[in-house]
C-alpha cells in the first residue's frame, strides 16, 4: 500500500498508509490528518483539501483540470505547485509522495 506523508504546516509529518484509488483527501480525512478540511468530500467543489506538492513529485501526478484550476482560485496562499488534495488519485507510483498543507483553508 502506498505511503503518503502529510506535512503540517508547522513541520510536524503525518506517515499514512493509503489504499489505491483512493484520493490524497481521502487518505488524511480518513486518517484524521490536520490542515485538509475537505467540506465538500472530494467533489472539486471548495479549496479546503488545498495542499503543495513536494517539488520533486510535481512532474510525477496528473496535470490539474480546468475545474481544479477553477476551484484553487479560492485558496488562499497559492503556490506553483498547489494542488486540491482530493484530485491526486493514489496509485503505486505515488508511494513516497509528500503534499504540505497551507497555515488554514478557506
């Protein structure tokens, strides 16, 4: 199973093993990892599961959708490497990967 690790926004890691298929969202939700609010469950509705991509794994998930660029228009403190943490689908590849979460959802 791959491992995601959670990067709070005050350095604390949160390591969580995530079932494939399931969304990055849902790894932390499930796992009651801080910082990704998620309030519309994961149907690209809000910005609360907004997160960074650890750089060196930007170039190895999927590119955002229109709708995803759409919504990240509502979080706060975007960066390059922002993305919603419910539109990272977990797969083996992914084992390894490291998302922060911004200092609040909004």
């Amino acid at each position: 199973m791959p491992k995601i690790k959670y990067v709070e926004h005050n350095g604390k890691e949160h390591e969580v093993d995530v079932p494939e298929g399931w969304s990055v969202m849902e790894g932390a939700v499930k796992n009651l990892v801080p910082g990704i609010d998620a309030d519309c469950g994961g149907a690209c509705a809000c910005a609360t599961c907004h997160v960074y991509v650890d750089p060196q794994w930007t170039d190895k998930i999927p590119g955002k959708s229109d709708m995803e660029e759409t919504m990240l228009d509502f979080a706060q403190d975007l960066e390059p490497n922002s993305r919603l943490s419910c539109q990272i689908k977990v797969t083996a590849e992914l084992d390894g990967l490291v998302v922060r979460t911004p200092k609040s959802q909004h």
